[in-house]
C-alpha cells in the first residue's frame, strides 16, 4: 500500500474519493504495488545494498513513468514546471531526471525501509515464492507494456518500448553488481534516517520544481 499513498495521495496528486475508487485501486496495484513488491523481493534475493536498490528504483520510474504513463515521452507532464522544454530525440530528459530520483525514493526506497523498521524479523525473508514472484513480475511486465502500446494516454513511437528496455536491463544489470553478502544489514536502518530520506525527498522536489520554474 505504501508506494501509491508516497506517490499519489500524500502529494495530493489523487484525492481521497478518487483514491479509493475500486478501478484505480486495480490500477494503482498494477502499477505501484505489484511492481514494488517484486523489486523488494529481487534485492532480497540478491542481498542489495542502498546503491543497487536505488539503481532498481530508477528502473522502476521508467517501467511506471515511461511504460505506464509515458509523461517521459510528453511535452506537457503532471509537473508544471517541466512543460514544453527540454524535449531531445522524443524524450522529456529535464522531468525525467527529476521524476526517476523521485520514484527510486518515494515509490521503492523509502517504502521497502518502512516495512524494514516496523517488521524487521522479516528483513533478509522472502515474502514470495519463486513461482509466484515470476508471475508476479510478468504480470507486472505485461500490465506495462499493454499500457504502453495502447493509444492511452497518448499513442508513441513503438522504438521507445525497446529504448525503455535496454535502459531497464542496464540498471537492473548494474544494480546486481551492487549485491553484497548482509543486503542492507550493515545499514541503520531506524526512525532517524528514514526522516532524512523523506527530508531530502521533499527537498529535492521543491527544489527542482522551482528551478524548472
């Protein structure tokens, strides 16, 4: 439940009616949930660290924002700010900076800490099987690309499916070269640091909001 309510409703990008419409909550599960849990369950089994997971989370903001949404292919995205300018090659490169760091610590990061803190006996646990982590990455996989190559919400050069792609498979690539023995263990892992993740978080997006402004 985390990654939609950092995304959408804290940020007041959804109101609460709207929120908790049976359609979107199908929607937002496909979109954030299922995704999210399998990424926990990839750094799990591949015992990442902060590095990798963040690498991941980046992956993660292009299967959501550029997949899902495809605001990284749009001229006009949910950011003001980042309208009609730094468009190269197709690609929103300005929004995409900003909203990919915001995914990787709004979407992935910072809720996979909070299940850390409150239920640490389970951190280094797998919560799925592997059968079931595999159908969960494929539907998750194919809710993506149904979306990507549907005219919803704007119709894109098929290309990018496969630029989207290899960016995914080079971060998640890289991520794995992050594995370490403990996973996440030698990292504090208390109310303290988590406070500053969302600090940072927020501070990262006003700032960068303005700037584009």
């Amino acid at each position: 439940a985390l990654p939609p309510l950092m995304m959408e409703l804290l940020p007041s990008n959804l109101i609460l009616p709207a929120f908790f419409s049976p359609t979107l909550l199908v929607l937002l599960f496909f979109g954030y949930s299922l995704p999210v849990l399998v990424i926990r369950e990839i750094s799990v089994r591949w015992k990442l660290g902060l590095k990798g997971m963040l690498l991941l989370g980046v992956a993660y903001g292009i299967i959501n924002e550029g997949l899902g949404a495809k605001t990284l292919l749009s001229s006009s995205v949910p950011v003001p700010s980042f309208d009609n300018f730094g468009l190269f090659l197709g690609i929103n490169f300005p929004f995409s900076a900003y909203i990919l760091v915001i995914h990787s610590l709004a979407s992935v990061l910072i809720p996979i800490l909070i299940v850390r803190y409150y239920w640490p006996m389970a951190n280094n646990e797998p919560f799925l099987g592997k059968a079931v982590l595999i159908v969960a990455a494929a539907l998750s996989a194919i809710v993506a690309s149904g979306i990507f190559f549907s005219s919803m919400p704007i119709a894109v050069q098929p290309i990018y499916y496969l630029v989207f792609l290899f960016c995914i498979i080079v971060l998640a690539l890289l991520a794995k070269s992050f594995s370490q023995g403990n996973g996440l263990e030698t990292h504090a892992c208390g109310f303290g640091p988590l406070f500053l993740g969302v600090l940072f978080l927020n501070v990262y997006d006003i700032a960068l909001d303005l700037f584009a402004g």
